[in-house]
C-alpha cells in the first residue's frame, strides 16, 4: 500500500499467525528439527491489515471476541512480531494493553511508577518532578506503597493510566482498560483523552460503541483478523451492531414479544392518565425490567472548579416528602437539591446540574437562570440557597451516571463560574428496560390503530 507521508502510524500489509500444536510434544518436535519440518497448523490472527493514522486521529477499532484487535495493537506496539508487513509509529508511544501487564506485581505502585516511566523514557529527575501528580491522579491512597499484587483490578489500571497520562506521550494506544475502573475515574480518564486527542493521536480498542462514537474521529471494523470497514464511527459502529444483532436475533426475540403483548393490551383505557406516567409503568416495574438506580453519597471532594465565591455543600436526590433517596427508579417523579454556601455576597446565583454517563457525555441537565432571570436572588455572605429541580428520572440503561452540579453568578450568557462540581453524586443503573438511545423517556401514549 502506498503510505501517507504525514501518518504517525503506518501499518502496512501486517498478517500474523500463531503456531497451534495438537500435541505438546508437537512444540518440542518443532524446535528438534529447526523448520525443516512444520509440526504446527497455522492460525492467522491477521491477515494482510493496512491503515494509516494521522496526527490529531483518534481511532476506534471495534469487532467481536477473536477478531485480532489485541493481537493487531500487540504488533503495533511492538510487542509482537508480525509474520508479515511493517508498523511504522513515530514518536513516543505509550501503550495500556492487557491489565497491568506493565507492572511487576512484587514491586510497589512507587516502584512500578518509575519502573514504567523510565521504561517509557522518562528520566529519574523527570519522574521526580511528576511523581505527585501520577499519585494524585490515580488516587490510590496509601497503596501507591504497596506490593501491585495486592492491587484490585481497578487499582490497577488507574496507576497504569496515570503512568501513562503523564508521560508526554504522542501515540496513546489503549484496549479496552477503560471498562474496569469505575464512573468517577472513568470520567477522568474521558476528560483526559479528550484533551489528549485534540492534539495528539490515539489508538483505542473497545466493544463499547458509545464510547467510539464519543471519542474516535474514525473507526475499523475488524473480522477474522481482517479489516471489514474503515469509516466514520458512526458507519463503522452501525455495521458492527448489525452484525452483532444478526448473531444474536435468535435469542433476545421472545422477551420482546411477550413484552411487546402485554404493552399493546388496552391503549384505550390507558390513554389519558391524570399524571404524566409511563403507560407501561406498572408492568415494567413489577418485573426484571423495572430500572433500579442506586444513589451513592454527595462527594463534597470531587474534581472541582470556580473561583469559590460560593461552593456546593450538598446535592441529594429526594422523594415527594423530601426524604433522601439511595435508591430510585427510573421513569418515576425525584427531585435534586443542590445545597450552596455563600463565602461572598452573591446577586443573581445561578445552579445548574448535568447527568452524564460514564463516557462524561452529557445526557440532561438544567439551571434556575429561566426561572429567575427577571427576579434575581440576592445572597449575603455567610448565606446559604437550596435549588430544586423536580423532573421524572429519564430510564437509564444499565452503568454508572454521575451527576455534575454548579453554582454560577450572572446571566446564562455572561457568569463567573463559583463552584463546578464534577461527578459529586454517583448513580448506578443496574436492571433496565431501555436498550436503545441514551436514555429511555417515559412514555404518556404508545398506541397501534389499524387504519
Ligand atoms: N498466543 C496465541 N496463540 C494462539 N492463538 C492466539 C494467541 N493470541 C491470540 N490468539 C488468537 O488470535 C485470535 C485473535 O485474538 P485477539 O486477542 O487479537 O482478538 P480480539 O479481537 O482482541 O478479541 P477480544 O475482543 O476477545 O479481546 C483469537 O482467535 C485468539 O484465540
């Protein structure tokens, strides 16, 4: 193939089988008679993959479990050779491959830190300078001094991202590490990349499709170790869920039907409930289906911004009494109050809330500025306001949300930004019936009329 002169990864005709012997003793044979006689079959992990990656590209590569992904990041990192073709990366490469396949699991976080670093070409004195923020960004408490091995899988790869945000890498290669750490690191991690790539280029394997759409400007479908489709996430993520639906049709058919039954029965009588509710409500949430969401604890220590006139001291989700929740349904009425202290004389508060997935898309959100915009609220120094915001819960389906909370002075257009909370209160989604789109609305009227 003809290479692009301004590609940062070059992968060029690369295929890679892998030995598979029927006995064990195969493998001795092999290595006694030095090749001239093949005691192996071949299995070809990849066969003749070609692409290139430009600076500022964020790749997503998508396809089912066998597909090659792992193998073809392996070969590009250079951790596998390939049996045929050339990977050429320029510039310095910092990978997250299999979890904390970097780490020696003897050594402590601190050890593996500079063990990694250097390994990624830092210097002592650089890694010196860094240490603090590597510790801080993982956040792992005493166990930085810890042996890795009593790591869990989580605390793993939140000390290899940190490694390797702050490496000053060019190429950030990643597989599938974002799906073991949790929302609020997650999170982190999205907010991370998404500065990283702005920049800089990106390789990144994941089963996730949203997390493709989200963050990769281009995306590849591999199959049976060959690349199917180069395109747009969104093309390349749609052939892939066709795909995957046709695989699986047979199966999830049933459970849609006798769902689908017990919905359509009587949309008559069902027609004009008196309050906005789901006219399926009380079918989904005596069943599996009904969307379970636990509420954790207000993160007074969350990630956090503004110039701190005022700060957020609460955020809670309550019931129709008021009553704190830890647990919610969605679909069914809650409302947020958002707690703020004043440390300065505030005229015109502004508070506002974002629910975002784990991805850290935005998936609502609102503020009081509508509200209050011809009558603003005068708060005193010393002061304390409570924002409400009463709404239906969305469905969510099933994964960590968080809820982002803020406090601004000024009008929508023109603020000071006082406290910007990230992720101060985190939700988990754990049964659904929402599979499609980013969130289910309920729904006031589904009917069939045959006309
Ligand atoms: N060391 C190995 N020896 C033999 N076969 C291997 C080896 N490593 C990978 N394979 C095979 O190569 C194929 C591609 O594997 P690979 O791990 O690259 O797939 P993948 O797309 O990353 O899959 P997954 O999504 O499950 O991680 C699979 O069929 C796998 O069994």
């Amino acid at each position: 193939m003809c290479s692009d002169a301004g590609a940062v990864i070059n992968v060029d005709g690369i295929s890679k089988f892998f030995e598979i012997y029927s006995k064990p003793s195969h493998r001795l044979w092999q290595m006694a008679f030095r090749g001239r006689r093949c005691f192996y079959e071949p299995f070809w992990a990849l066969r003749d993959v070609s692409f290139d990656v430009r600076r500022g590209e964020c790749v997503g590569i998508i396809g089912r479990n066998g597909a090659g992904k792992s193998t073809l990041l392996q070969v590009i990192t250079g951790t596998l050779a390939p049996s045929s073709g050339n990977v050429d990366v320029k510039g310095r490469v910092a990978a997250l491959l299999e979890l904390g396949s970097g780490f020696n699991p003897e050594f402590t976080g601190r050890e593996n830190v500079y063990l990694n670093a250097s390994i990624l070409g830092l210097t002592r004195e650089e890694i010196d300078a860094r240490f603090d923020d590597i510790a801080a960004f993982a956040d792992i408490g005493d166990f930085i001094e810890q042996p890795v091995k009593s790591y869990s899988s989580g605390m793993v790869v939140r000390l290899a991202f940190a490694v390797v945000a702050h490496v000053d890498a060019d190429v950030l290669i990643i597989d599938e590490a974002l799906s073991v750490g949790d929302a609020f690191f997650t999170q982190k991690c999205m907010r991370f990349l998404r500065r990283f790539i702005a920049e800089r280029t990106a390789l990144f394997v994941s089963h996730d499709t949203a997390a493709v759409n989200s963050l990769c400007s281009r995306a590849i479908l591999m199959e049976n170790g060959r690349i199917k489709q180069i395109g747009s996430p969104k093309e390349v993520t749609e052939t892939y869920l066709k795909d995957m639906y046709e695989a699986h049709q047979g199966s999830s058919a049933p459970t849609d039907e006798a769902a689908g039954a017990e919905v359509a029965g009587d949309t008559e009588s069902a027609a004009a409930p008196e309050e906005f509710r789901d006219m399926r409500a009380d079918f989904i949430n005596a069943s599996n289906l009904r969307n379970d969401i636990q509420v954790f604890a207000f993160n007074e220590n969350s990630e956090a911004f503004g110039k701190k006139g005022a700060t957020i001291v609460d955020a809670v989700l309550l019931d129709a009494e008021n009553h704190p929740l830890n647990w919610i349904v969605g679909g069914e009425p809650v409302s947020l109050r958002i707690t703020v202290q004043a440390h300065k004389d505030i005229f015109g508060p502004i508070v506002g809330f974002f629910c975002n997935n784990r991805l850290g898309q935005q998936i609502f959100g609102d503020n009081t500025f509508l509200v209050y915009r011809d009558k603003p609220v005068f708060l005193r120094a010393g002061q304390k306001l409570s924002a409400s915001f009463s709404f239906t819960m969305p469905i969510l389906e099933v994964g960590d949300y968080s809820f982002s909370v803020a406090v601004a002075e000024g009008t929508q257009e023109e603020h000071v930004q006082h406290d910007w909370k990230h992720d101060a209160l985190l939700l988990r989604s754990t049964t659904t019936s929402c599979h499609t789109g980013m969130v289910g609305i309920p729904m006031k009227q589904i009917s069939l009329n045959v006309i």
